[in-house]
C-alpha cells in the first residue's frame, strides 16, 4: 500500500482515488527513470488532487483560514484552486514539511519556470497516468520515456493549445514555464552550434598547418 492510501481513499471519489494513485505510481516510475527521490515522487503524487472534490466556497474558506491571497487568474480558473488549497493541506494539516513534495503539489497544474526535477516528474505524472486517454497520451508517454524536458514542454504546449482554442485564462506560470523551456532549447541549440563550428573548425586546422607547412 502507499503512504497516504488509506487517507485520500476516505477522502476521494473512487474514480479521483485511482487517477490519485495512477499518478503517484507514475511520478514512481519517473523518479527512478529520471533519479529522483521515489519516496517524495510518490507522497507528492497521491495528494496532488487531495482537495479536488471540494467546492470553491470550501476552497475560499480554507485559503482565508490560513490567509492565503489568490490571484485574478486563479479567479479566472476555479480549478486551479485545488493546487493550492492541496499543498496547504499538506503542510498545515499533515504536517509535511518537505518545501519540494508541497512545490509539486502546488505547481502540478499551472508548472512554473525553474521547476525542480520532483516538480515535473509530478506535472508529468498527472498527464501521463494510467487513466487518462486524451488524443496525444501515447506520444506524451513515448516521450516521457525519452526526455524528462521536452515531455514536460509537451504538456505545456499542449496546455496553452487546448486553453486558448477554449479561450479560457492562460495562467502566468504556464505561459513563463512555456517561455523558459524554449529559450532555453535556443540556448542550447545556440551552444550547440557554436560547438559545431568550433569542431569543424579544430578539424580543419591540420590540413590549414599543412598548407603552411
Ligand atoms: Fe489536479
Ligand atoms: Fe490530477
């Protein structure tokens, strides 16, 4: 059985309970794939959707209890309420103190920039479970298999895709998390380039010597 089973079974419907544990099982199977800790991917992953359920005035109560502001776009996204009100419930009422499992919770829907690995092995994890069956799942899973980054970039494109074909709030963090993965790939490609032409460069040099010679 895994931590928390028994907790979130009292608490979840059943179908929201076995999508719970799905997703801990994937964040399992990422952490070992991507050398994360497991313990946390799996704590983190089964209380990701602890508050899913409630309604928004009980998200509302809860945020005021604990004095936590909320933004215009989670205003905007009512459904983003549940990150938030899960990670406080984590921290405040099961006494989690790890800053990185209460961070995947708190960012499994909207990411960020400068995500931690256990952040997006639980952002991952949520999109590639077991249960879901969206068109693009397979090609996510594939690619989940392949690259921890460009699965995560999938997400997040395919995030932004299906939100404003919708026209719904796009939140900040999605589109700046968006924003750092591809400046980032250019970066890289950059570099990479860069490296390219010094290598050609390096391997051009003896037949230039010769000609001196
Ligand atoms: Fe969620
Ligand atoms: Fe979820």
């Amino acid at each position: 059985m895994l931590p928390f089973e028994s907790f979130i079974k009292n608490r979840l419907s059943e179908k929201r309970f076995k999508h719970s544990v799905n997703v801990a099982k994937a964040a399992r199977w990422l952490a070992f794939k991507y050398e994360a800790n497991d313990s946390k991917a799996v704590i983190a992953g089964i209380l990701h959707d602890l508050t899913k359920e409630w309604k928004t005035h009980d998200h509302l109560m809860f945020l005021q209890k604990y004095n936590i502001g909320v933004t215009k776009y989670e205003y905007g996204s009512k459904k983003l309420f549940h990150a938030i009100t899960a990670s406080i419930y984590a921290k405040a009422v099961l006494r989690i103190t790890d800053l990185d499992i209460l961070n995947a919770i708190r960012f499994h829907t909207t990411a960020r920039p400068e995500m931690s690995k256990l952040e997006k092995i639980v952002y991952l994890a949520d999109f590639i479970s077991d249960d879901r069956s969206f068109s693009g799942v397979d090609r996510l899973r594939a690619l989940a298999s392949i690259n921890l980054d460009d699965a995560v970039f999938a997400g997040l494109s395919y995030t932004i895709k299906e939100l404003s074909d919708d026209n719904k709030v796009i939140h900040p963090n999605t589109i700046n998390a968006y924003n750092e993965f591809v400046l980032t790939k250019e970066r890289e490609n950059s570099i990479k380039s860069k490296n390219d032409d010094l290598a050609k460069y390096i391997s051009f040099k003896p037949f230039r010597e010769s000609v001196r010679v």
